[in-house]
C-alpha cells in the first residue's frame, strides 16, 4: 500500500463524503470501517482515485505518513472510546488524532487527559455542513492539542467551506474541548433557529389560514434580506414539495413529532451549569420534548379547552409583524448563545475568539446566516461585549423589532398558538433590560424559609432578618 496523507475511520456517509473532500483537495486517504460492506462501498466509490480502503485500523496506520493523522468519525461515547483503545498502541508520539463527531467537549478532555505523556496530539473538531457540507465543504471548529494544528490547517482549511470574501470556515478554537464546545452551542443555536421558523410557519397556518406554497413565496422573500440563512432557504423550499401520492403538500404529510440527538440539551444543561440564561434554546429543546408526546397530545386536545376569539386579520401587516419578531427571536438566541460561550471561556480559560467563531460560521455550517457578518463585526470592535443585544447595531435592530415580537407574542398568547422561542426571547429581552427584577422578594422569601441571608440596595454586607410575627 502506497503512503497515503491521512487515515479516516468510520465510512458512513459524513466519513465517506469527508474522504472525497480531502481526495478532491489533493490529500490521499485511506479508509476503515468494521463494516465490510462500508469498505467495500468506498473502494467502489473511490476506484481511480488516491483513495484507498484498509481492511484493519493496523493496516491503515501503516498506510500513512509519519507523523500520522487519523481522524475519527464515527458515533460520539462509547465508540470513539473502544477507536482510540484500538488505536493507542499502533500509534506514536507526534501522531494526530482528530474526533470529528458530535462529542460533550468533557469526555474531549477526559481523553486528552488519558493520552497526556504520550505525545499523541488529540483533537476535538466540530464538523457542521451536514453530508453536502462534508462532500463540498463543511464549517470546522477545531481545538485541542495546540501542537497539532500547523500539521492540520492546510488540510483543514483547504476542504473548508469559503465565505464570499475567500475566508475558510476553519480555525483554532483553542485548547482541551473547545472546539467541541462551540460545536455543541452552534447547535443549540440550531435548535432555537429552526423552532422560531417552525413558530412562524404555525402562526401564518394557525392564524392567517395559508396555505404551504403561499409560505413558501413568504419564507422565499424574506430570505433576501435581514433574515437570509440556510434554514430560510430551505424552508422555502420544503413548503413547495408536493406528495407524489396525494398531491397535498409533504409537509402536511409529516407526523408532527421531532427527534433530537442530544447536543441542544446539552447546551441547556451546561448553560444552567454556568449560570447561563438561555431559555430561547432550552424552549427549543422542550418543543421538541412536547412534540414527542404526540398520541397525549391529540387525546388532549379532545378535552383542554382553548381561547375562543377568532379574529380576522390584515395578513401583510401581521407577515411582516412575524417577519421583525422572527428577527428579533433569532438575536436573542444567538445572544444567549455566545453569553454560553464566553462563561464557558471564563470558566476554562480558552480564549475563544469571538469574532472568529462568528466568522466560522457564515459557511457551510447550518446556521449560516447574514446576520453572523454583523455578529462577527460586533465582536472585532468589542472582544470583551458583555452581551450581543449591548452592540450597537444590534440594540438598534432589537429597537425597531421589539414592539412586534411584542404583538406577535400577545395574539399567539390570545388564539392559542404555542410560540415558546417567541415568547421566552420576549422575556429574556425584558429582563435583561431590567435595571430592577423582582428577585428581591424572591431573596427575602428565601431568607425567610431558610435564613439563606440577602443583601441591601443601601448599603454592603449580608442581612437575615426572623420574619415571623
């Protein structure tokens, strides 16, 4: 076997269309997987090219070039534990491990932690793009070892996505399970996106009675403005899909239940962990949850009484009242989601670049969206910004939005839609521009049932006080 450029374990389709980005980059790669059928469905797809199938993770090391690099796409736990027992012993100091799945940024350390004193490099690359992105160019976060980026960013940038200012998609995040930490906020973000478009859908369903191709052209205008992103474009273009054996719309043929593989909880949880106010993804992620409790919820709706009020409205103004509140909604979330971020980086001490972050994901990534070139503005002028909505520009934006998340909000509230990302940006924008919150009654109730203390507007220290009469 001929010395190849890099080793790719797990040929599922990201792996296998990974494979193909790097071949077609100018990098020669070999191929494993445990699956005979996967190698030998990668040796037919690649026959001609400098790509190759080995039929053990031995003989794939042995294909490769010193220092070797491996990367690792293969199911996130377990797996990639049993890869890297298996690897371990083949490999040697200098060597290149990447974990290109979508792994908790702790058991990223936890395995950096094990191979510390071996000299192997080990990597933790979020991978963001879906199977088209990984064939024609994905967003790349990695981080880890620090001594192993000189040797990864020409490949990884060569098979990166590219803004239209020629930027690649990919840079050094920094150490430990950074780069899968950014990872799992992008997708937590991800989550919040794609349910306040879902909201916005329902509303124009719910309230103004119209129809999928009607969405479709909506979805299809706004994405060319403020509010163009890959999941605008999509949507648009779901809601034009007709079933080939009813003719009724696809959409309408879908059981109305998502699924969910983890990385939006666990943005929740670590931002509960940190002290993070995030209720926009976290609402997401509960959608998703209700959404799952399909059969109770039609044997519900049989029983649970609703508003009322039927209401005929102008349809162009309320579109374009949805149109700001969606706007509005979306910076909420990616505010919430970079507030994650920097707590994160205080709490580890990473450094993240901000604006880079924002400037990795305008490409190839599923959130990719035209605001991010104003996000990634926001935070090249302020690295140390407290918080998304203190920019500027996004202060005015949220100005000129916020009356119609407003109303928005209150006629879902008043004919029964459920729109939770809509409402819970509502009250995160509210609070978080509360010079005064009403925790000061909440403290002293906590005081009083537990002599938890409280402290004073007037003047320092702490103060219990014996409520009882």
């Amino acid at each position: 076997m001929q010395q190849m450029d890099i080793g790719l374990v797990g040929l599922g389709v990201m792996g296998e269309n990974l494979a193909l980005n790097l071949e077609r980059n100018g990098f020669s790669v070999c191929g494993f997987d445990l699956d005979a059928g996967k190698r030998q469905s990668f040796s037919e797809r690649t026959q001609g090219l400098r790509a190759q199938a080995a039929h053990s993770l031995a003989a794939l090391v042995d294909t490769l070039h010193s220092p070797r690099c491996i990367w690792l796409m293969v199911p996130a736990g377990a797996a990639v534990d049993a890869v890297l027992a298996d690897l371990q012993p083949l490999l040697r100091a200098g060597d290149v491990v990447i974990d290109g799945g979508n792994t908790l940024y702790t058991d990223t350390q936890r395995r950096m932690d094990a191979l510390e004193g071996s000299g192997i490099h080990y990597v933790g690359a979020g991978v963001s793009g879906g199977e088209e992105g990984a064939l024609r160019g994905p967003a790349l976060m990695p981080g880890g070892h620090a001594a192993a980026w000189p040797r990864l960013q020409p490949m990884l940038q060569a098979i990166a996505a590219k803004t239209d200012d020629g930027q690649p998609c990919c840079e050094w995040m920094g150490p430990g399970g950074s780069g899968h930490f950014v990872k799992m906020v992008h997708n937590g973000i991800e989550y919040a996106d794609m349910q306040t478009i879902c909201e916005a859908y329902w509303l124009m369903h719910e309230m103004l009675g119209m129809q999928p191709t009607e969405m479709a052209d909506v979805f299809r205008e706004w994405n060319q403005g403020e509010l163009g992103s890959y999941l605008m474009g999509i949507t648009a273009d779901i809601l034009t899909h007709t079933d080939p054996e009813s003719g009724d719309a696809l959409v309408n043929k879908i059981l109305d239940t998502a699924e969910q593989k983890g990385t939006g909880k666990w943005a929740s949880q670590i931002a509960l962990d940190l002290g993070v106010t995030a209720p926009t993804i976290a609402n997401a992620v509960f959608a998703r949850t209700i959404s799952a409790l399909q059969p109770e919820r039609v044997e519900a709706a049989k029983c649970l009484q609703g508003p009322s009020l039927l209401t005929a409205f102008d349809r162009p103004k309320v579109l374009e009242q949805i149109q700001r509140a969606l706007l509005a909604a979306k910076i909420c979330a990616y505010a919430q989601g970079f507030s994650l971020l920097k707590a994160a980086d205080k709490e580890h001490q990473w450094q993240l670049p901000m604006g880079t972050v924002a400037s990795v994901w305008r490409a190839g990534c599923i959130i990719r969206a035209r605001l991010l070139e104003d996000i990634r503005n926001a935070y090249d002028q302020s690295p140390d910004l407290n918080n998304l909505l203190m920019d500027s520009h996004f202060a005015q934006v949220m100005a000129r939005c916020q009356q119609d998340l407003r109303e928005v909000v209150a006629m879902s509230a008043l004919h029964g839609v459920a729109t939770p990302s809509f409402m819970s940006s509502l009250s995160y924008y509210d609070a978080y521009r509360s010079a005064r919150l009403p925790a000061n009654l909440l403290q002293a109730q906590r005081d009083y049932f537990g002599a938890h203390t409280y402290q004073r507007v007037d003047r320092p220290g702490k103060f219990h006080t014996r409520w009882g009469n």
